[in-house]
C-alpha cells in the first residue's frame, strides 16, 4: 500500500460513525424470545454451553471441518475430545455424532446449513445437538420455533462491536473485569477513529492512524485467544448492539449480495448459488483458484478481504479434502451495511481485473 494512494476502502474492521444507545428490549431482535446468557464473545458463548453438556456426562464434541479455529479454544480448555465430520464444496455438512457427543452444526455465511433437519429431529437421544448461529443471527430461518434449544453465537461478526457473544442458557456470571471494560472502550474509540479518517475518502492514507486503529482491534483478538473469557459483557456493549438498526443492516447486506451476484456469478465459482429470501448474507463467498495473490492484490487496492478460513490445525487435509479446497481457495467479499451499489461495482471491477490479469 503506498502513503500517496487516497483513503477510500473496502473491508478491514468495521468503523463506527456515531453512537447511538438503544433499550434492553431491543436486544429481542437478536434473541427473539430465547432465555440466555451474554458474554464476552462466541467461544465463551460455547463454552457456557459445553460446561453445561459436560455436567451432563457429555465428554465428546463432534465437529464440522470447516470451521474457524477459536471455536476448538473451550474445547481444549475443558480437555474434552474432539472429532471432525465432512463439509462439502457447498457447505453442507455430514454429522455423524459419536453416542452421547455434542454436534455442532455451523450455519455458514447465514445460510441455514442442509444437514440441520435429520439432527433437529434426533436431537437428545444419544446426542446433545448445538447450533452456532454467529453468521446466521439475522436471517428469518433462524427464529424458527425448529431451530435447537441449545444455540450460541457471536455478536461480532455482523456489526461494529469488538466483543459480545450469547449462548441460549442462563448462567450468573461475573462482571467484567477492569482489563475486558477498558478493551471495550479502547476498541469503541478505535472504530470512532477510523470513521473519523475513512470520511475524508479523499485524503491521503496517514499510516500512523492506521497503525492506532489496527493495534487497538489486534489487542482484542489477542486478549480473546489467550484469557479465560468467562464474564459478563460490558454494559455500553450491550447498548450499541440494541442501538443498531438490525433491519437496516439486513437490507444492505442482501441488496449488496444480489447485485454482486450480477456483477460476478459468471466469472466467479460460488460456493454458493442462491440467496433465499429468509437468508441475511456475512459475505459474498467466491472460491479462487489463486486466492493468496488476488487477495493481496486487491489489498493493495485497499480491497481488504477475509479468509474464512484456514484449515484448523487439528483438522487433517488429507482426511476432509473439501474443507482443505474451501480452506485455499475460499475469499469473502465484503457486502456489508457500510456499502452500497457504487462500493459493490468497484470492487466487483477490481476483482474481474485481478482474474484477466492472472488468466493472460
Ligand atoms: C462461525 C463462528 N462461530 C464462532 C466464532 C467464535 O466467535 P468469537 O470470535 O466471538 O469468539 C467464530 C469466529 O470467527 C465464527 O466464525
């Protein structure tokens, strides 16, 4: 990235314009009618859940190969075991839990996962089954009276919070603690700051603003990776989530989706083909045959793209080779509330550059 280039972007961190708090009540619209517990993030979220299937005599969890790494954190740190089960090259999943293990099944991108209804349907004779509903918090499907008791998500992925995760049962925690609060403020500042520096599109990159923004939202996913996370959530986190237009947000996601999907379903692999009506989109997923360069190429153009995921480290390429395909070859598009159609045709433009170069 060179310090000429002017400060317009794609991707990277959510940034935050203004505040505005809501009531606890509108917390509903994420967790509709469901009792639960909020906590830090997901995968304290889960761990809530495990700790409360291990009581039961669970001592196995059962899970998709596909999948990001943390989600494996409470399992190692409970010191139960693990094993893994397909995921083919369109996300659909094949569970085939051992007796007494917890399943989880992962709802990718907000789409609700193929393999859900036999599992829903067996669910508590001889399996506990978990459903993580981080990508699929907004979709219709997901407030569903079939959906399982037994839910968890992260509420980190779909707007500007750095911390936040729910699991579906109710469990006195702690407060947080005085190093997680200032983490919550130092990352709110951070996404003010950054709104603050992308407004002025046109002015040139200041690699020194960069760098606060940046380290302060490093500092949170390093203090998630490396604590024991189980406390309460910070109650100005708790404000911002209700404070969100959740339906706003889901607008602009599926519009950005559609007209991306015009823009490149015939010159992309899609993982995924559709968006039905009752799906809120994460992203939109493309599969690449050289992912790792058309993605720092498109940084360069301060198009800043996620990989979800590399393959976890305990998952074995060799016994689940779809995960391991989706695992290189996978990028996601940002589509997200921050956009619009003018964003989503220049980065659409960007990437069919990308791939005419490479196919000359
Ligand atoms: C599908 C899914 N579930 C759970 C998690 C864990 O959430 P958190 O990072 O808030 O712990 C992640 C993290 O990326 C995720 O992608």
């Amino acid at each position: 990235m060179s310090a000429t280039q002017s400060r317009y972007a794609i991707g990277g961190s959510f940034e935050l314009d203004s505040i505005s708090l809501g009531p606890p009540e509108q917390l509903s619209v994420l967790v509709g009618e469901r009792k639960g517990s909020w906590t830090v993030s997901g995968r304290a979220a889960f761990e809530l859940l495990l700790r409360h299937l291990q009581s039961k005599g669970a001592r196995h969890v059962h899970l998709p190969s596909y999948l990001c790494e943390s989600v494996l954190l409470p399992i190692r740190a409970l010191g139960m075991d693990m094993s893994f089960y397909p995921v083919d090259k369109h996300l659909n999943g094949y569970p085939d839990p051992p007796s007494d293990a917890v399943v989880v099944v992962i709802h990718y991108f907000g789409w609700e996962n193929r393999c859900i209804d036999a599992l829903r349907a067996n669910a508590g004779q001889g399996y506990y089954l978990v459903e993580d509903l981080s990508h699929g918090l907004m979709s219709a499907w997901s407030s569903s009276a079939d959906v399982s008791e037994l839910v968890f998500f992260s509420a980190r992925k779909l707007g500007p919070v750095s911390l936040g995760g729910w699991c579906s049962i109710e469990v006195e925690l702690d407060r947080p603690s005085v190093e997680i609060e200032g983490l919550a403020w130092r990352s709110l500042a951070a996404r003010l700051a950054r709104a603050q520096y992308l407004s002025k599109l046109d002015a040139q990159v200041d690699p020194a603003i960069e760098a606060f923004y940046l380290e302060a939202f490093a500092a949170v996913e390093e203090h998630l990776d490396s604590h024991p996370l189980i406390s309460a959530l910070p109650q100005v986190v708790l404000d911002i989530l209700s404070g969100f237009d959740w339906h706003d947000i889901s607008a602009r996601r599926r519009s950005n989706w559609l007209q991306l999907h015009d823009l490149l379903s015939r010159h992309v692999e899609l993982p995924i083909e559709e968006l039905p009506a009752d799906v809120v989109p994460l992203g939109y997923l493309v599969r690449l045959q050289d992912r790792d360069r058309i993605r720092k190429a498109l940084a360069a153009q301060r198009f800043f793209c996620p990989v979800h995921w590399p393959l976890a480290s305990e998952v074995s390429k060799k016994g689940f080779p779809d995960a391991g395909l989706l695992a290189r070859s996978c990028l996601t598009l940002p589509i997200d509330q921050r956009y619009g159609p003018k964003d989503m045709m220049r980065m659409s433009s960007a990437l069919r550059g990308e791939l005419q170069r490479h196919a000359c």
